[in-house]
C-alpha cells in the first residue's frame, strides 16, 4: 500500500476475485471476515477492476477520579459535560459513581475536555476546564486516559466569637442602665414629691371646704344666739 492508500496488482485472468484484510493501519479498526470482491473482465481494452476498503478509527476511552483534596476519600454525584477541543458539546449529565469515578467510551484521538457542572454536596465546584488527549490506539488492549480531580469542601460559617458575644454585653448592660437610671430617677421624684408634703386631691379639698362652711354656720348661730340673750338683759 502506497502513501495514498492504494495497492496495485497486475497480471490476473478475467475472473472473480477478493481481497480480505489481514491487518489495518496503526490506530484503525478492520473485519477480519470480510471479503472484498471484483471482477477482472475481458480485456478488451485497458480497463482496471476496483476495490474499496473503508477502515475506521479506534476509539479510546477516558477515566475520571473525584477525590476529596484533604483527605483523598472518593467523592460521587460530581456531574460533568463533556466537550472536543473546539468547545463543541458531546455529552452532559455524566456522575462520578460510588467509587468516585466517570468512565466515557468511543472517543477518536484528539483533545477534549470536561467541564464541572455541579459538584459533590458539600463541597465546591471546579471552575477550570480539565484537559485530556485520546491517543492513536495502537496496543493490542487500549489504555484509558485518566484524569483526577479534586475538589475542597465549602468553608464552615465562623461561630460568633467571644469578642462579639462580650461587645453584645455591654449594650444589654446599657439598656439595663438605662432602665435601672429611669427606675432611680423615678424613685427619686417620687421621694421628692414626698419630702415636699402630701398634696391634697381634688375630693380631700371639697371635704375641707364644706367643713369650713359649716364652722362658719355654727358660729354665726351661737353669735346670734349669745345677742339675744344680752338684749334681754
């Protein structure tokens, strides 16, 4: 086979004929079984029987590994879309299993990669696009490309600190104060109206006024009777 492909034989009879494939370029699948037919016909003229043999590429495979950055612990339910090189879209919805892990079959040599969509619960998603290169696969039992990607966990909200619980204290203390204070000046008006005397109410005062009405009415009665009595004398 020359660099173009092509194999050239001469010299056969008119008569039927096959090829079949007994071994295929480097990186690229054949059916042993098969059989290519033609025909040599009469040569009447110069005339040249053809054959076409279609080969196709061996795919490869990618294994991905989600892993704990700390810990190394596997990590399931990391999903991911997976792209070519050119940013064309491939697949989505692919999950690290039990062990962690993404296995994606039938990919031609070339470069591609993967894309977090959403990560494991807990933790945070990678933002960075994860490179990979399917090779020519050339060995009898083809060889995966492996890929291991970690992720960190999601920071812990920081617990109030003592600082802040003491700073709240104080302003509790203040309201006390305040109310304590109100409550002092409280009781010092209440001991100021004390010292002062007891102010009379509104019922003490009519009571007061009626007694004095009746004073006067009973010293003008024994006035009036004391007159009489030294007019008669």
């Amino acid at each position: 086979m020359n660099k173009n492909g092509k194999i050239s034989y001469n010299d056969l009879k008119p008569g039927d004929y096959y090829f079949k494939e007994t071994a295929a370029p480097a990186g690229y699948n054949f059916d042993a079984g098969r059989e290519y037919h033609f025909t040599v016909a009469l040569q009447t003229k110069t005339q040249v029987a053809s054959v076409t043999v279609k080969n196709s590429e061996k795919t490869g495979s990618v294994e991905l590994t989600k892993t704990d950055v700390d810990t190394g612990k596997a990590l399931p339910g990391a999903v991911f879309s997976l792209y070519d090189k050119d940013g064309h879209f491939i697949k989505g919805n692919l999950k690290t299993d039990a062990k962690g892990q993404l296995v994606y079959n039938g990919l031609k040599p070339g470069d591609y990669y993967f894309v977090e969509t959403s990560a494991p619960d807990g933790y945070e998603p990678t933002k960075e696009k994860h490179v990979f290169t399917i090779k020519l696969q050339t060995a009898k039992t083809p060889v995966p490309a492996s890929l291991k990607i970690t992720n960190k966990k999601i920071p812990a909200k920081p617990a109030e600190s003592n600082s802040s619980a003491s700073s709240a204290k104080p302003e509790a203390s203040g309201n006390s104060t305040g109310k304590q204070n109100g409550n002092s000046t409280s009781r010092t008006a209440h001991n100021n109206n004390s010292s002062k005397g007891h102010l009379p109410q509104t019922g003490e005062q009519r009571n007061a006024g009626l007694t004095v009405i009746g004073i006067i009415i009973i010293l003008a009665v024994l006035g009036t009777v004391l007159y009489r009595r030294k007019a008669r004398k």
